[in-house]
C-alpha cells in the first residue's frame, strides 16, 4: 500500500470515527432534512396537480388550491433548511474544536508561532470545507429522494426515463471521485512546491548571479514549472469527465423527457405528470447534481489535504515537495538580511530550548504611516547571556532598533518580546534598562542617583560593589562617598555617564541596553564598564557600539545596514562581510576614511570604529554579497593583532 493510499485509508477511518460518535447530530440532521424534503417533493408533485386536476378539468380554484399547497412546501422546507443549518453547525464546530486542540499544541511543543497561525487558518478551512462537503452531499441526497419519490407517485414510467440517466452520470462522477482527488493534491502540492522555491530564491537574485548559478536555479525552477502544467493538464482532464456527469445526470433526463413526451402521453401520463416530471428535473435533480460535481469534487480533496496536514505526525506527509536542493547562497556560512525567509525558517525549525532574553520577528518600523521604515522585517534571538553589539553607519536605525526593544516605541508590524514578555508591556519594561547616550543625573545625594532605578530599599554594599564593577570608585571618593552631593553641571559628560551605568547596573532588569552610553569614556573605561553589564549573573547586554574594540568584545555583531544587514561573531563578519571589512578598515585607514571612525588614541583594547547598515541573522550564520576575498581584510586583523591608528 502507498504511502498516500495508506494515509487516505487512514483519515477515511478516523472520519467514519467521528461521524458514528455523533449519530444523534445525523439523526437531527435527516429529520429536518426531510422536512426540507417535502418541499422537493411539491415542487413537481404540486403543479402536476394543478394542472390535471384543475387548471385542465375547469376547476381553477383546485389548480390554484395545489399551487398554494406548493407555496407551503416552500415555506416547510425553509424552515427546515434553517434547523439544516443549526444541526450541521453542531457537527461541524466538535471537528472544528478538535483540529484546534490539535493544532495548539502542536504550535506549543514546537514553540513555533509562525505555523500555528498558519495551521489555525487551516483549521478555519477544513471547517468551512466539511460544513460545505456536508451541506452539498446532505442536499443531493435528499433532494434526489423527493424528487423521485415525486416521479413514482405522478407515473412510475416516470422513472424509466429519468432514472437511468440520473444513474449513470453519478455513477460516472462517482468513479472519478478518487483519481480526480489525487490529481488534485498533486496539482496543489506542485503549486507549492513552486511558491515555496521561488519563496525561497527570488530574494537570493543578487547572490545567485554573484556566485554565476543563473542556469542551473533556471533549470530547477522550470522542472518545478513543468510539474505544475503537468499537473494542471491532468487534472483538467478528469474536469472533462466531470462536465460529462453533469450533462448525463443533469441534462439528458431533460431531453428524455421530452423527446419521448408522446409516447409518454400515449402510455397514459397525464400532462401535468409531465410538467411534474420536468419541474423535478430541472429544478431540483440538475441543481442538486450540479452542486454535488462541483463541491464534492473541488472541496473534497482540498479537505483531505488540509487534514492530513493537520495530522499530528509528519505535518507535511501530504505534501510533495518536489522542488530542488535550496540554493547556495554565494558565500559560504554568510547570511544576510537576503537571507531573512531562510534564516527565520532555520530559527523556527530549532527546538526550543529556554526562554529567550529578547526575541525580535519580522519587525518592521517607520516613524511615519507612508514613511519608509527605519527597520525592516528584524528578526533576532538573543539567548540569555548573551552580549551583542550593534553597529552600522550614522542614521541606520541603532537607536530606533534600542527605543523599540525599550517599548518606547511600538513596531508598525512584528513582535518583540523580552523574556517572552510582549513589549510594550509593563512586565517587558521591567526586564530592560536602557541607558541612552545622554546621562541624567539630579542634584541629590550619590546615593539617591543610584537607587533611582530600584524600588526596594539598596543595601550600601551593593551600591559600592556596582560603583567599583562600572568604574565609578574614583568619583564616588572623590564626592566623599554615597552621601556626597552630586552636581551636574559640575560633573563632565563621561563621569555623568558613569553614575547612570552605575544606576543601570544596581537595577534588576537583566536585559541592559546601551545606546552609545559610553561614548564619553575612554576606551579602557568603556571596556570596564561593558564587561561590568556583560559578566552580570544573567544578565544580556546590547550595546550600541561605536568602537571595533566593543564590537570585538561582544559574542555576536548586528550591522545594521538596511537589506544587508549581518549578523554573526566578529570574526566571521570580517571573514563574510565586505560591508564590515569595509567599514573595519575605513577606522584603521584613519580620518578622511568614508566610514567616518570615531578613533581613539592609544586604545589598548584595539581600534575604534564603526558604524555601517543592516539587518538580522540567526544566531549563527553571517553574510557577505560579492565573493569573500574580494575585499582585502585589513592586514591587522588577518594577523589577528588589533589595529592601532598610524600616526
Ligand atoms: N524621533 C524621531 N523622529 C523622526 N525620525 C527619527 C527620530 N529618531 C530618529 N529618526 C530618524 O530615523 C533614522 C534612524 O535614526 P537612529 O537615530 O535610529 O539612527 P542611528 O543608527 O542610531 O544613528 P546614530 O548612529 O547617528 O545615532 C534616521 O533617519 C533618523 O533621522
């Protein structure tokens, strides 16, 4: 048995499973169905009537007496079509509830919210699809009941002409029911088997012409156009066969009925018999069978694939994916915001370990409704611990991204969750410090500047302990202590900057921010003090850099620089990224470089720098466009040596 066949076998099985568990809804459902019924049964039943026992025997009011019992009939049967409704909903909304329970936990287990949302619109689908499967096969059934029931009552004979042909067209449809279905499945699963490859390679262009494989995604992406007309051919030829069920179901009785009109007449069937006969035909047996073809054959498969979609082992079974290899993507390990479909699916399809200190998915920004956005479909994990510097040319969007982790500002579009808190959120904000380029600091004691940030009471030692890690120790002895009096405008820029890192520091939100908040401090300084946020027991730190030497220190760099933003270690950015190589050695060529370096002298900790465009990444892959080496690395850094400024 195939795969296919066995997993159809399968859901058939469940299917009967859950239909027998609610036989009382079936029962409900066939008495309001016969109430419906009646009316499909009056509808030929009636005019006959009408006519031969009326209208043509000079008893007007007779005639008119059936056409008014019609009237009722039609008045019946809605009433009946309006508890149909009532009764499918409750067979409908348990499957629906079911698929829900289903595909929640699923989304739980994996912690991926991107698929459920995309499974919940599935199950609303599937809902939709089995209300309409049920409605349309309930409808033929019934309907085709009445009316024969209709055709026997007016003239058995009737049914030697209508019967055969009503047989053999759902005969007809019945028989192409399985392989039109399948046909189906493969016409959807190429159709995304190609989405999901041009999904896949459209924003890769740039690094599949750079790494000269135009021919061959060509290629790949024509076998996968291919299988789809394939696919659509096939299927529109069992569409054919449909069309034939329709018009041997449907309209041949028609024509039966009156091609064979006299003889009918001399076989002793009544004009209004024949009326009758004709009334069922074309307005109840030819509507019905049409809405059978057409609904069961479309909405059938497409319930099938969607619920073996939701099926809670091998999600994707159903599915071919017939497309190639993905493609490469230039440059070895790099990835850049190119990448960002490929690299966020990589994310999703990791399991879930621990909570993440910040997660950023598909952030989009712009500080105006009709404004081009600041930052663009961000996506960004940060595991708690975790050290990550920010870098990128003046204006790219540092201190938006900072303000938006923050929740000082809210994204256009996208999550940011800080500790799986939603930002902005109380709960987010009281898991982030941020401490902005420019220091506030009050008239007051030391002390009151440091505990600011903190609601309970601060033991002394914990004060002096955060002074010392931030280094602040100097200035603390030399305003005499906790208890000295702090003035602003007699502190200069840097000491500022150092009581709000102490401030920050003594807080007790793990996740500190640093907006260029050490740009006053001198290297060493600054080193001390990131270190200080970095080594807290925790504690996850973003800063803003504005130095190489703090790019270098942190695990992992985000260089922003809009669509080619990167992401990775230091060291693979040097390695990948020409943009970053670019902007390192713009800082060791000195002033005058296009990056504009802001150099310090004499850093012992390496050069300064930074700043350049971007971003997100995966945590662990980096980008480049243009081959790797095609940008010479500074010889300082391929020495592995820090840069030092000439002169
Ligand atoms: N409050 C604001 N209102 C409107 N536009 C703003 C605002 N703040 C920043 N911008 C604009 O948003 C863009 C990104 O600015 P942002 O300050 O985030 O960049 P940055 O990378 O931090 O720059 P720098 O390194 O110079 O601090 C810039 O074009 C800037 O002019």
């Amino acid at each position: 048995m195939s795969g296919g066949t066995a997993a159809a076998d399968g859901l058939l099985r469940r299917g009967l499973r859950f239909l027998r568990s609610r036989w009382r809804v079936l029962v409900r459902l066939g008495v309001w169905s016969v109430l419906e019924t009646g009316q499909s049964f009056l509808i030929g039943y009636a005019p006959a009537r009408a006519l031969d026992d009326g209208f043509l025997q000079g008893r007007t009011q007779v005639g008119l007496g059936w056409l008014a019992v019609a009237g009722l009939g039609v008045v019946l049967g809605a009433y009946g079509t309006a508890r149909v409704y009532a009764a499918v909903a409750a067979l409908v909304e348990p499957l629906r509830d079911r698929l829900v329970t289903r595909v929640v936990e699923r989304g739980v287990r994996e912690a991926d919210r991107g698929a459920l949302s995309g499974l919940t619109q599935q199950v609303e689908i599937a809902r939709d699809t089995f209300a309409g499967l049920v409605m349309v096969s309930r409808s033929f059934v019934f309907t085709a009941v009445g009316a024969l029931a209709g055709l026997f009552s007016l003239a058995p004979l009737l049914l030697l002409v209508v019967l055969p042909p009503l047989a053999a067209g759902v005969g007809l449809f019945a028989a192409t029911l399985r392989p039109l279905a399948r046909r189906q499945e493969t016409f959807l699963a190429a159709d995304e088997a190609l989405a999901d490859w041009l999904g896949t390679v459209c924003p890769g262009l740039r690094d599949i012409t750079a790494s000269g494989a135009e021919d061959r995604m060509a290629a790949d992406t024509g076998n996968l156009v291919d299988a789809e007309l394939r696919a659509a051919r096939s299927l529109a030829r069992f569409g054919v066969l449909r069309v034939a069920a329709l018009a041997l179901g449907g309209h041949l009785p028609t024509v039966l009925l009156l091609a064979t009109a006299p003889w009918l007449l001399r076989q002793g069937v009544t004009p209004g018999a024949l009326l009758g006969a004709l009334a069922y035909v074309t307005q109840s047996l030819h509507p019905a069978l049409h809405n059978l073809v057409h609904g069961l054959g479309t909405s059938g498969s497409r319930l099938a694939v969607v619920l073996r979609r939701l099926a809670p082992t091998g999600a994707a079974e159903g599915r071919v994916h017939s497309g190639p290899a993905t493609p490469s993507r230039g440059a070895g390990n790099c990835a850049t915001s190119h990448d960002a479909p490929a690299a966020a699916r990589r994310q999703t399809a990791a399991p879930p370990t621990k909570r993440n200190a910040l997660t950023l998915s598909s952030v989009t920004f712009a500080y105006g409704p009709t404004a081009a956005p600041v930052i663009e479909s961000l996506d960004l994990t940060l595991p708690p611990g975790a050290h990550l510097a920010v870098v990128g040319p003046s204006g790219i969007g540092k201190s938006t991204l900072t303000t938006l982790v923050a929740g000082l500002l809210e994204p256009r579009s996208g999550t940011i969750r800080i500790h799986g808190d939603p930002a902005p959120t109380p709960q987010a904000r009281a898991s982030r410090v941020l401490i902005p380029q420019e220091a506030y600091v009050f008239t007051g004691s030391l002390a009151e500047n440091l505990a600011y940030l903190r609601p309970d009471p601060v033991p002394e030692a914990e004060m002096l302990a955060s002074a010392e890690a931030v280094g602040l120790a100097p200035l603390l002895d030399a305003l005499g202590g906790l208890g000295g009096r702090v003035d602003p405008t007699a502190l200069s820029a840097g000491e500022r900057q150092l009581v709000a890192l102490a401030r920050a520091h003594l807080s007790h939100a793990p996740l500190a921010l640093l907006d260029e908040a050490t740009c006053h401090l001198d290297p060493r300084a600054e080193a001390r003090a990131e270190r200080a946020f970095a080594s807290r027991p925790g504690g996850t730190l973003v800063v803003v850099a504005h130095r190489v030497s703090s790019a270098r220190r942190a695990g992992r760099v985000l260089m922003m620089d809009g669509r080619d933003t990167a992401y990775g270690t230091h060291d693979e950015l040097v390695r990948c990224s020409a943009r970053y190589r670019e902007l390192v050695g713009g800082w060791a060529a000195g002033p005058g470089a296009p990056s504009q370096p802001a150099l310090a002298l004499g850093d012992p900790d390496g050069v300064d720098a930074v700043a350049g465009p971007g971003l997100a990444g995966d945590g662990r892959h980096v980008v480049a466009h243009g081959p790797v080496g095609q940008v010479q690395a500074p010889r300082d850094l391929r020495d592995g040596r820090p840069f030092r400024r000439e002169g």
